[in-house]
C-alpha cells in the first residue's frame, strides 16, 4: 500500500516500513509527489506542525483491520467520492484526548485489540 503525506516529511521510509499505523484506505488513488497514493496516514500534530505522530493501533491488532467507533456503525464507501469531500467534513472532529487516544467526536478508534494512540502529543488535531 502506497501513501504519501506530511509524516513522509518527518518519518524516514525506513522507520515506516513494517509500522502498524492507522489509515484512510478507501480514499481514491490520487498522484502526490510523483507517486500513486493509494491511502491516508493519519497522524497527530502540535499547532505549528512542528512535531507530527503516526497514529497507532495496538500491538495485537491485525494487519487491514476496521478501525470502529462505538455508536457509531455501518459499512464504509467502497471508495471516498473527492467531490463530496467526506473526510474533509469529518477531519475537525478527529483529535486526540487526554490520554493521547485518537478520537472522533471524543470516542475512540479502536481494534478488537484496543484504543489507537499516538506516543506524545495530547489533545491535537488528526489529519
């Protein structure tokens, strides 16, 4: 799976490779910096941008499983239609908490392994 993104600025491709990380992966395949992405890392960062961190899942989730949102059921689009601009109108309700758990609307992302983290950064943004 390809994708290119702001972490790709900060994270060297040999720290990525192998990383359990969480992704947008219904997005449509787009060119970005002269390569076909085929997904969206989602990460956490600071107000300036000047520390950013890939969100996790839990060490025992399994490789392509559905993050979910408690109260929050039904099948994903197959593919995100860019012109509805669906995570776009979903992105500022995605933040981390307290705790450093990525959120929606304050529920967690979670695996049948557990809540999805970030290592430092509380209370930011996800993009």
């Amino acid at each position: 799976l390809s994708s290119s993104s702001a972490a790709s600025d900060v994270y060297k491709r040999q720290e990525m490779q192998g990383a359990m990380v969480v992704v947008v992966a219904n997005m449509k395949p787009s060119k970005m910096r002269s390569a076909m992405s085929y997904a969206m890392l989602i990460a956490a960062s600071n107000a300036d941008r000047s520390c950013v961190e890939l969100v996790s899942p839990p060490p025992d989730s399994k490789i392509g499983e559905r993050v979910t949102f408690e109260g929050y059921e039904g099948k994903p689009e197959f593919v995100l239609n860019p012109k509805k601009k669906i995570f776009e109108k979903l992105q500022p309700d995605l933040s981390t908490n307290s705790e450093g758990v990525a959120t929606y609307k304050g529920v967690p992302f979670k695996t049948s392994a557990g809540v999805c983290k970030v290592k430092t950064l509380k209370n930011c943004k996800l993009s």
